[in-house]
C-alpha cells in the first residue's frame, strides 16, 4: 500500500524496577505492551484502554502514568516502577502487607494499579487525610472491594509507617 | 496498539511550522497526548506524524506579570494545580487544574492541550472565562491573540488554523477583593456541568459592585452569562449568601443545551440555574467571609 | 436525529423542481457533498459527503434512493452510508416540500435519521450541530442555484 510510513524505530534506555534496559522500540508503541510483552512485566493490565480505570498505573519517576496512553518513547532515560519492584512475595512492601492485612484484594484486577498511585500519594504525602486518599484514588476503579478496605490499608500503611523503624 | 507514525521532537517553533508546512493534515500536535492518543487508538484520527511539542523551550513556562498569569501550552494540569504563582494570583485556577480527570491525566495532560481540543466538557474552558482569558497563537506568518471566548467556536472546534500553535494563555484575574468558586456536577466521567463565578465586592463590603459567570458543559461551548453579570451588580452579598439570587429575567432560559447522555436539555437548563444559585451563594460567602455548609450530591465544590 | 429549516426561493416551483430533480445539481448545493452520480435515472445515485468534526474527518459514500417524487411540489429520499475508517453509519431520509408563495417558492426541509458508530458517540448535540449548519448552506445554495 503507498504512503505506510516505515516505523521509525527508536534506541531508548531506561530503569525498570532498579534495572537497566536497552531497547529498540517503534515510536508508537505503548509503555503496556513494552512492559507486558517485551519485559514479561503482567502485573500492569490494559483494562479500559483511556486512562480512566487505572488498571495499567505505573510509576514513572514517581509519578503514576496510565501506560496504556504513555509512549515507550517518553520513558527514555527514566525510571519507571511497576507493582514488580514495589516488594517481592518474601517481603512485601508495607504497602502490600496492608493491602493483605485489610482484605483489599478480591479479584485483584485493579490492585497493582492501586498500590502504585497509593505509593506516588505516600512519598509525597506521607499522612495523607481519608479526603486525600480518596481523591488521589479517583482515578482507579475496583469492582469487587467496595473502596473501603483498600482506603483503611493505605491509611494503615500511613500511620504505621510513623512508628516503623 | 496504535497506528505507526513518526514523531518529531523540534526545539523551536520555526521548526514547527516547518512540520506542519511539510506534512499538513498527516500531522498532529502532541504534548500529553491524553485526548490525542485516545483519538488515534480509536482510529478516528491518523496522523502519520506527530510534532511533539515538550522540548520548545518557553512554552512550558508560568509566570505572571502585570497582574496577569501567562500558562504555557505545555503546562501540565499538575504543574498548575501546584504552582505558587498560580496559588498567590488565582487560587481558583490551581483548585480547579487538581479535579481535572485523575492524577495520571493531569500528569501528563497539558493547559494547552485541553483548550486546543476543545471539549465541550472542559473544566479550563469554562472557567479562564472568568478570568477574561486571552489564548496565543503562533504560526510562521505571525502571532494572534484570540479572547478565548472567540477561541472556541463550538465542540471540538477552535479558531486555531491548522499551520498554527497554541503557545499559550493569558489570565487576568479581577482585581484585590474578589472572591470566585467553581462548581462541578456529574457521575461520569466527564462532567456534566460547570459553573465558575467570581464575584467582586464594593467598597463597604455589602453589594456587588462586580460579577463574572461562565457556564459550561452543557451547550455547544462554554459561555459567559453577562445578562445575569449585569443583574447581579448591586445585589446585597448577603442576599446571594443566602442561596436566595433572583435568576428570572437573566437569560438563563435563553441559554443553549442539548439532550445527550448526559441528560435531557430540561434538566440540564434547570441544573444550570440550580448550580448557578449554588455557586454565587460559595462565592458570596466567601466574599464576606462566612462559613457555609457547601456539600452537594456529586459536585465538585473549589 | 430531527431537522427542519425552510427557506424562501426567488423562483417558480416548477423552476425550483428542474434543480431539485437534477439531482447531481441538487445534491452539489448540500455541503460537502460532492461525486454525485446517476446509477439509475430518477431512482438512485451515488455521492460521497466529506465532514470534519473538530480534528475528525469523515468521508461517506452514500446511496441515494428516490422514495417518491410528486412534481412540482414534493421529493422525498434516502441517503445512507458508512465510513469504515471512522467506524460511522448514517442513514437520513430527507423530504423537500416546495409550496408557492407569491412569485417564489417557499422550500421546506425535513431531515431525519441517524448517526451510528464511533462518530455517533461523539454526541447527538455535536452531530445536531452539524447539521443544522448544513442544511442551513444547503438552503442558501440552493437558493442561489435557483436564482442562475
């Protein structure tokens, strides 16, 4: 077919979970699938596919970004965190250990998305309000837990992370 | 997954308009991307190059002078919600910038953005109303500056020419004394209405001496409701404090909506004026400083 | 989707029916409207109408069918298509009503139909919109191509 331009690919190096990674990706290719299919990263998951569910929420330099709607390209030079690197199954992050202490996982569909905005939320603002939790939360959907345990485990996760060593 | 394209990463706005020159309507204008990519994944637009507009130097830039806010067209949501400049000049606009969509969009979504694309739902197109905002635009054969009320002409529809860039806008808020509120309503999504109001009291602090309304979401764009702008100056503050304005003979029945899903016209130009009430009673409160019980089912009050 | 929108033409109805049912000619004053074509006289043609919607464009190759056709005074038909790179369907019956009305013709449009599909879900306000801009050229064009 005339006129299909040849995908340009681009030479991009970024820091996935603490490591570093070379890549060659075409420039319209999604931070998902990198993540999901390049570097075998499932815990990301492409849901509504428009940056409203939450469900694909990664942390790029600390900031949480739908990577359905991120280009791999933009992650040149960064670092992004996934719900991979937040902890492993033999420690778990605080934030994981809360999560399971108050039953907030049900399907866990939406939990990697939640734990990653509710950490970017945590290392800014380490004593958030319900009120905050709850607006920072807005952006990412669960069908299964009702909101209310996944609210107490990060206001948990807040207050016991005042007294953690 | 979306369509392959190239994509462009000038420095400079010659280099723009070079792009655009070259390659015309195969091209989009890329910044967050938050409702370009959408659009693209979708398959309803197909550009074959992006022209990504983050390294232009100078369009990233917020700063105030004279009186007025200057926001760069790079400017993220975020980045407005958190901004000093923005908090000592127009506190209303950083409240407003932090309920846009979710903290992901406002990450990445852009000031210039959102007016370039012209959502008929836009929290900032209603609301820089208020503010008399004047939007810049940039193209090799010059610059414009377009009152944002002419910028947009309908949904999805500005006066920006396709070999033209938004650069930025310019706020400029009322003078010392004046006090503003923005309310939002809606379950979706998007939201279904938004009332943005600044109200500007007279010397003895007891009637509007000023008043400033826009209405949005609800027609074609946002607008500003002079008619009820001219009815309101004069009025006892403590008389809109009270919930009780009188909006008959303000136009408010003349305004334009449309039934969608969003609900029929009947509703919306009855939530209009109910919303309407709401937000001057905000405002006038807080014009005289009053404490008032602002709670109401899925609004948004800033 | 419902439309109406009259308009006054500075001709006789019998005058303002030899452009109507020319309709390559008719079909031409519809904006963005354009490749008219006959498949079969007086029954069907094909055309194509070209739209943008704020950074959308569409482009639909339409069917025109002639439902009935009551010289001088009533011609109703159909138009339907699909843009399959934008995903939209539109289906439109349209009645053009032409009434005497001193030394003109008074032309009364009626439109009604649907978008479906992607473009549709833009919202029924933003395709109203269009329209009604449409028919309101459509009416003016018309009105000129009458007067020639």
């Amino acid at each position: 077919m005339p006129g299909i331009p040849t995908p340009s690919l681009s030479s991009i190096t970024l820091t996935v979970n603490g490591q570093r990674v070379a890549l060659e990706v075409p420039t319209h290719v999604l931070l998902l699938d990198v993540l999901r299919d390049r570097l075998d990263l499932k815990g990301a998951k492409r849901s509504c596919d428009m940056q409203v569910c939450g469900a694909c929420t990664v942390l790029v330099d600390g900031t949480p970004v739908s990577a359905c709607s991120y280009l791999a390209v933009e992650a040149d030079s960064r670092e992004v965190l996934t719900v991979e690197g937040l902890g492993t199954p033999d420690a778990l992050h605080p934030l994981q250990q809360a999560f399971v202490d108050h039953g907030a996982v049900q399907c866990g569909f939406c939990t990697s998305g939640m734990l990653l905005s509710a950490k970017a939320l945590l290392d800014e603002q380490p004593r958030p309000t319900e009120a905050d939790v709850l607006h920072h939360l807005r952006g990412n959907l669960c069908r299964c837990t009702g909101y209310r345990k996944i609210v107490d485990a990060i206001l948990a996760c807040a207050a016991g992370s005042a007294t953690a060593a | 997954m979306l369509r392959p394209f190239a994509l462009y990463r000038p420095t400079t706005l010659p280099e723009i308009a070079a792009l655009l020159r070259k390659y015309g309507d195969e091209a989009a204008l890329y910044a967050g991307g938050t409702e370009l990519l959408l659009l693209m994944k979708e398959g309803l637009v197909r550009p074959r190059v992006l022209v990504d507009l983050k390294r232009v130097a100078g369009l990233g830039e917020l700063a105030a002078s004279d009186g007025a806010v200057n926001i760069g067209a790079t400017v993220q949501h975020r980045t407005v919600e958190r901004s000093v400049v923005v908090g000592a000049h127009c506190p209303l606009v950083a409240g407003v910038a932090r309920h846009v969509a979710n903290a992901r969009v406002r990450a990445a979504g852009t000031v210039g953005g959102n007016l370039a694309f012209a959502d008929p739902h836009s929290d900032l197109a209603t609301l820089f109303l208020v503010f008399d905002a004047r939007v810049s635009l940039w193209s090799g054969d010059g610059e414009r500056e377009v009152p944002l009320d002419e910028f947009v002409r309908g949904p999805y529809e500005t006066v920006r020419r396709d070999d033209e860039v938004l650069t930025a806008v310019r706020l400029r808020p009322a003078a010392s004394g004046g006090a503003g509120a923005y309310l939002k309503f809606g379950v979706y999504e998007r939201p279904t209405l938004g009332v943005a109001v600044v109200l500007v009291l007279d010397a003895q602090r007891r009637r509007v001496s000023e008043a400033r309304l826009a209405l949005g979401c609800i027609g074609p764009r946002p607008q500003r409701l002079s008619h009820l702008e001219q009815r309101l100056r004069g009025m006892l503050v403590d008389e809109l404090a009270a919930g009780r304005a009188d909006l008959t003979g303000s136009g408010m029945d003349a305004i334009s909506a449309a039934t969608d899903l969003h609900g029929s016209a009947d509703y919306k130009l009855e939530m209009a004026q109910v919303f309407t009430r709401r937000a001057l009673r905000v405002a006038a409160a807080r014009a005289t400083h009053q404490v008032i019980d602002a709670r109401y089912p899925y609004t948004v009050v800033v | 989707m419902h439309l109406a929108h009259e308009v006054l033409i500075e001709a006789a109805p019998e005058a303002l029916w030899r452009l109507l049912w020319d309709v390559p000619r008719m079909a031409a004053c519809v904006p963005g409207c354009g490749e008219a074509e006959e498949v079969t006289r007086h029954q069907t043609y094909r055309a194509r109408m070209t739209q943008k919607v704020g950074p959308i464009s569409l482009s639909v190759p339409l069917v025109v069918e002639i439902l009935a056709a009551e010289p001088p005074g009533r011609l109703v038909l159909s138009a339907s298509g699909r843009d399959p790179v934008v995903g939209t369907d539109i289906a439109m019956r349209v009645t053009l009503d032409c009434a005497p009305d001193g030394a003109g013709t008074r032309l009364h449009i009626g439109a009604e139909g649907q978008v479906l599909g992607k473009l549709g879900a833009l919202g029924h306000s933003v395709i109203q919109r269009k329209a009604e801009e449409a028919m309101d050229e459509f009416g003016r064009r018309l009105a000129r191509a009458a007067r020639s």
